[in-house]
C-alpha cells in the first residue's frame, strides 16, 4: 500500500516520527525542532487559511 493512502493514524505518527528523526540534527536548538515539529502536522491539517504561525498555533494550543 503506497504511504499516505490508507493509512492508520498511527501509521502516519511512525512515519512522521521517523522523518523527524533523520532532520532533527538540522536543528541546533530544541525550540526550532518544536516548532517545525508542530507547523508539518499544521500544514497538512483541515484548516482553511496557513500562513507562518496558524498551523503552529493550532497544534500548540
């Protein structure tokens, strides 16, 4: 089954998990890594508008 179709929530978080895995070193700081942690599920979420701070704050509180 090709990633993304069909795939269980939980599929998804391991998936994502291992992909911020392999780019965490790009981040010198654990704040950046938050961020950009919480903006990608942000990004692909339902929300009609995005910009820089909506998915982050959407998924953050």
């Amino acid at each position: 089954m090709a990633a993304g179709h069909g795939m269980g929530a939980a599929g998804w978080r391991t998936m994502f998990d291992q992909a911020m895995a392999g780019i965490a070193g790009r981040f010198r700081r654990v704040e950046p890594r938050a961020t950009a942690r919480a903006f990608v599920p942000g990004l692909l979420s339902g929300i009609e508008r995005k910009d820089c701070r909506r998915p982050t704050e959407r998924a953050v509180g």
